[in-house]
C-alpha cells in the first residue's frame, strides 16, 4: 500500500508545518505519511513542531529535498501556533504580478543563447523586488522543474522566498517527467488560469 504524501515543496514557513498539522488531524491519511520539504529552515522548524508535540518522525535527504515519514498518534495536535515556530523565515516581499514560462529557453533563435538567457532572466529576478506572487510552468517550461535542472537552485530559493510555484501536470504527464519535478507544485490549467486572470499583470520572458 502506498504511503499517503504531502507536497509541501516549494512552500515557505509555516505553509508546510500548516499542511503537516493537518495531515496529523486528518483521519483519512492513515498511520504513516510522508511529507516533502525543500528547504532546510522550514524543515527544521517542522521537526521541531513534531518534536515538541510528541509526534514520532524520521528525516532522509534525497538530493535537494527531505522526506520526513511522520507517525499519526490518532490523538489532535493543538499544541502552540504555527507561527511560532517560523521566526527565522524571511518577511514576503511577493508582488502581485506573475510570470509564465513555457519553455526551456528566452526568445527565439539560438536554444544554447536562449537558455542562457533563461537562467540570467531567473537570477536576476531573485534581486528585484518585488518578487512575482507566482510563477507558472507549462507546455516545455515544466522541464525547467526536473532535478538536474540548470535553474533548480534558483528556483528553490524563490520558492523559499514566498514565490508560488505552479507546474502544469497535464504538461510533466505529457512529456513523462511529474515523477522528477524537484520544486515547486504540480498544479492544473484551471488554477493556473485562475492565477493569471488575478494577476495584476503577466510577464513572458
């Protein structure tokens, strides 16, 4: 059987230690789940949440990412506010404007120039504030989600800086990767939709 997961990659504290709260208080996750975190802060604010709540876990790294297995108690876990425990975690100085990315490169022309410009496109977002509320991956853009991916490392950091990352899973279904994506949220053309029709306005790089 299948061990429930809960995706909380991509997410800045407390957003995981909410999802593993409640995962916890959830009857229908069963006795074990394990719960995904790509960011050493909000990982070691979460096992401090569990420690300090009595809930037993275990922490393995693969690569970027921590897999925590977390053991429900059956009992609720009310213990002390999210909050709390995320004193560390950077002020958010998300925008309200999105980008989309539907490609592995910038431009059109030379793919070798287009990803380069791609990865500095990406670096040098991370220097400009206000930073996008999210950021969209779709049609060849999910591959820029993939580990291995020359723009991962930036990428989790804007994740751990309060960035939204939605990635299309009709898109990672398509090309056969959803079982790669490192960072961010598979996510669906209706929420995504739903992000650019909010956003107050969209950029294409």
């Amino acid at each position: 059987m299948t061990m429930p997961t809960v995706d909380a990659r991509g997410q800045l504290c407390p957003k995981p230690l909410i999802l593993a709260k409640k995962a916890l208080n959830d009857p229908a996750t069963g006795p074990e789940f394990i719960l995904l975190i790509d960011n050493a802060t909000a990982r070691e604010n979460v096992e401090r949440f569990l420690a300090d709540n009595g809930v037993p876990f275990r922490t393995a790294q693969k690569g970027n990412e921590y897999h925590l297995t977390v053991s429900r108690s059956g009992k609720a876990v009310t213990a002390s506010t999210e909050e709390g425990y995320c004193p560390d975690s950077p002020a958010t100085t998300t925008g309200t404007h999105m980008v989309c990315i539907t490609g592995e490169t910038m431009g059109r022309g030379d793919d070798t120039l287009g990803a380069m410009l791609m990865k500095g496109f990406l670096d040098t977002m991370k220097e400009i504030e206000p930073l996008p509320r999210r950021i969209a991956f779709y049609n060849g853009g999910v591959k820029l989600t993939v580990a291995g991916s020359p723009v991962l490392p930036v990428l989790q950091e804007l994740g751990s800086r309060g960035v939204e990352l939605l990635v299309c899973g009709n898109c990672t279904d398509f090309y056969g990767i959803t079982g790669q994506v490192a960072v961010g949220r598979i996510s669906n053309g209706y929420e995504i939709l739903g992000a650019i029709t909010g956003a107050s306005k969209i950029i294409y790089p």
